[in-house]
C-alpha cells in the first residue's frame, strides 16, 4: 500500500509559517501561578549580570506543569525553563553540572510532554521565541520581529534567533507546495511538478538572501564570546568543565548525568524537508558514495541524530516524507523533459548555494574568531603575573579538546551542536549536487565552476585544491579550513 500523503495538521505543521506554531508563542503563561518563572526570565540579563541568578534560582519553590493547559503554554514553559537551566550551567565564573530541583523536575516533564531532550532546542530558543510587532503584518519579514528572551539582552543575540525565525516563517509555503508536488509525480504530472520546482528554486534564493543579512546586526565577536556560550550543551564538554555532562536533580534515585547536544540549525526541521523532498541524500561525516555500507554505522550521521532533538510530531513528519518522496526517481525517469530536469537542478543548485553562504558565514563568526582567541590566549609571561593566585573565568569559547594546538587535533574541536562544523558542513554542501540529472549541472554543482576543457578539473567555487576556503570579508582576505568546530550546523 502506498503511504498517504500527510495532513500537516496532524503534525503542528502550519499551512503558512511551516514548523513556526500556527498562531504566535505566548509571551506570558496566563495563570499567575507561574509568575515565579516569570519574573526571573522578564529580568534573566540583570540576573546574570549581577551574578544572582544562581542564588534566586536555588531560592525558587518547585512549581507543577499540572496547570498547564494549552500547547502553546507547554511551550513557553519549555522556552523559560530552557532559558533558565542553561543560564544556571554557564551563568557564573565556572559551570554547574548539577540543576536544582525548582528547574529540573517542571523541565524533565515538560520535556516528556513535547518529546523534547533536557536542553535547550532550536525549537526553544528559535521556533517558540518570537513576537510580531504589529499582528496584521506578516512574520516572514524581519523588520516586523522581535525575541521573547534572551541571555544577554543584545541586539545581536535577538537578530541570531530572527534570522532563523524569518527562514522558517519565509519556507512554510513550500512544505504544502512540495506536498503538492508528490502528488502531481504520482499523477504523472509533468507540468505541475515543474511549476512547483520552480517556485521552490525561487523561494531557495530569497531564502539565501535573508540568510546573509546576519551581518547586519549580529557581530561576530559579540556572537562568539557571549553569545555562543550560553547555547552550550552537555555533549563534549570535559574540557569546559563537564566532563560527565549535567545532572538534573529530580530527587529520584534513578537520576543521572545526561549528556545532549546545545542548540543547532541542524535541529531545523524545514532544511531536512529541503532535502528529503528533494531526493538529497547524507551520510555519515567522513564517508562518501563508495563507502561500504557496513561502515557507514546509523549513529554516526549527524542529521539523523539531530532529529531527535526536534518536537515529535515534527520528527515524525519528516520520517512520513521520507516514506513518500518521489521527486528525484520521477525527474530522473523523464529526464529528457528539459524544462523539469533544469527546474529540478535549479532547486538543488539554490540548496547548494545556500549552503555555500552559510559555510562562509559559520567561518566568520565561528573559525576566524577562535583563532583569533587561540592567538591572544598565549600563556602571560611570569613578569606579568601577580603574586596573588586569580580565580580565572573558564569561556568555552577558547576551549580547546587537546592541550596540542595542531591540524589534526583542530579538528576534533567540537560546538554545541557536538561535531566538527566545517567538515560536516562542506559534505552536506557537496552531497546536495550529487543528484543532479542534467549532466552540466552535475559537473557545476559537483566540480565547481565547470570544466575549462575536457579532462581539467576545477576546484569548488573558492576553495582552493587542499579545500581550503578563501573569503573576500571587510577586513580583507582571509582563509578557514576543516580545522575548527562551533555551533551552528544547516
């Protein structure tokens, strides 16, 4: 029996805005009797700043999620309390690997409801952490959003989470029209299918665009040393100061310490959508397409792991797809209709580019920066050093896996998304052309640029032949390589 197609409603997908809620989060629980958690959240900068947090947080009474009603109130009590914990980790001179009780048993059962990890998820700080300034203007717009919370009250920090939010409010339309697409394939419909590539290669190119308007008001400095820290997870984190992860007291005997990935755009349901609709297949970092499948071990793929970081019914809307599409074995089986094989690469080279911006962004506000750190991180000469012993401040951000500063060891360094970025990064780029069936387009998005004759090779577009990636940026040339991890994965 051939799977249905799925109703978007069975799984809090919305028509419009995609995995963004149907109606707008909550911007305060309605029952007074979560003002507690209220009130630490509406003032958690200061909080933090005045190095409070943790003192209020201990101070706070165990409040039940009984009196939760709604969806929408489940997820603005995730929200808070993800916020909340890990403020609590990372809010201080060094992180706590044990959270009280007053967060840890409304967070684990919160959690358990939404089908969530103990953590904080992109659909916490990104999916239900917004507001529209007027309700009669669309959400897809970044001039009319704004955060929820916060860390670090910064514009910066609101315009990470919004670039995010305006992607995904911008792509929902493409979930019911790629929907509508596999019908059509099922239908032998050559003519829809193509129209409905084309308006999805369209929306892929607007979506890059306001991709790159990161740059306007996010600094990466700010981003890197303030920001990026609070994402952290459990996962990897010996070195920061957790090397068994974070215990949240329950005051059960079976609680235990629990290791998750930190927040990542890997946990972004609609780019999964992306590729699954589209055929593009990923596999585990490190392998290609002449792996031996035996090696190519389940656990290891990145993306994969990442589902289980989503909510679930949006999880389970991504398996359901994957059981139902069809575009890529339709577009191949009528390859020789020009106008659908030229729509169906325009698609996967609008996803590759895409990609391609977001590789040279991660580098500018995660690669340069943490080479920069490396480099005025050097150990103070004893001349400089007071006799008296100084409590220093541990910044995850200068952390490194192995006290050897070299190549190899570079490239285990881990973000809070827990893998080597820019080597997953450059896989899931180049695996995004590996489908193309125009045999042009396969050598464009496969090979780079094109062939200058016959038989020469070029290298991908700015890399140079060792994979060394070139980047024209405002402060002048500069260069990133597989070398270094962080925290944000598409």
């Amino acid at each position: 029996m051939i799977p249905s197609i799925p109703r978007l409603a069975d799984y809090d997908v919305s028509e419009l805005y995609g995995f963004l809620p149907s109606e707008c989060p909550l911007e305060i629980l309605p029952d007074s009797y979560y003002r507690p958690w209220e009130n630490v959240v509406r003032n958690l900068q200061a909080l933090i700043l005045s190095k409070r947090l943790r003192g209020v947080i201990d101070d706070l009474r165990v409040l039940s999620t009984d009196r939760l009603r709604t969806d929408a109130e489940w997820r603005r009590a995730y929200m808070m309390l993800a916020f909340m914990s890990h403020a609590y980790i990372w809010g201080g001179d060094r992180p706590l690997n044990i959270v009280p009780q007053s967060i840890s048993i409304p967070f684990v059962a919160t959690c358990k409801r939404l089908e969530l990890p103990v953590v904080a998820t992109y659909a916490g700080v990104v999916l239900w952490n917004y507001r529209p300034l007027f309700d009669e203007e669309p959400i897809d717009s970044l001039e009319n959003l704004a955060t929820l919370t916060t860390f670090t009250g910064s514009l910066d920090e609101s315009w990470f989470y919004l670039i995010s939010v305006a992607i995904e409010a911008r792509s929902g339309p493409i979930i019911p029209l790629m929907l509508h697409a596999i019908q059509a394939a099922r239908n032998g419909d050559k003519h829809t299918v193509t129209e409905c590539l084309r308006s999805f290669a369209e929306r892929l190119d607007e979506l890059g665009s306001m991709l790159v308007r990161m740059y306007e008001n996010c600094d990466p400095h700010i981003f890197y040393h303030r920001i990026r820290p609070f994402l952290a997870g459990s996962k990897n984190m010996a070195e920061a100061g957790l090397p068994d992860g974070v215990l949240f007291d329950t005051g059960s005997p079976s609680d235990k310490y629990v290791q998750y990935s930190g927040g990542s755009n890997a946990q972004s349901s609609v780019i999964q959508f992306f590729d699954l609709v589209l055929g593009v297949e990923h596999r585990p970092t490190g392998t290609n397409a002449n792996t031996p499948p035996a090696v190519q071990k389940p656990s290891s793929n990145f993306l994969l792991d990442m589902r289980t970081y989503m909510p679930g019914p949006h999880a389970r809307f991504l398996e359901q797809v994957s059981s139902i599409a069809n575009i890529r074995e339709f577009v191949t089986r009528n390859r020789h209709d020009r106008g659908l094989a030229t729509a169906y690469d325009a698609c996967l080279a609008m996803l590759r580019a895409f990609r391609d911006k977001h590789i040279q962004m991660v580098s500018r506000y995660i690669i340069v920066k943490s080479r920069e750190s490396a480099r005025s991180s050097s150990p103070p000469s004893a001349s400089s050093q007071t006799t008296m012993p100084r409590r220093e401040k541990i910044n995850i951000a200068t952390v490194k896996t192995d006290s050897n500063d070299n190549a190899s060891t570079r490239k285990n360094l881990r973000g809070t998304g827990g893998t080597a970025l820019i080597p997953f990064l450059k896989q899931a780029r180049d695996e995004t052309g590996e489908p193309a069936i125009d045999a042009w387009a396969r050598r464009l998005l496969n090979n780079g640029p094109g062939f200058v004759e016959p038989g020469v090779r070029l290298g991908k577009v700015g890399e140079k032949g060792s994979g060394e990636v070139q980047v024209l940026g405002l402060a002048g040339v500069w260069s990133m390589d597989d070398s270094d991890g962080g925290i944000c994965h598409w």
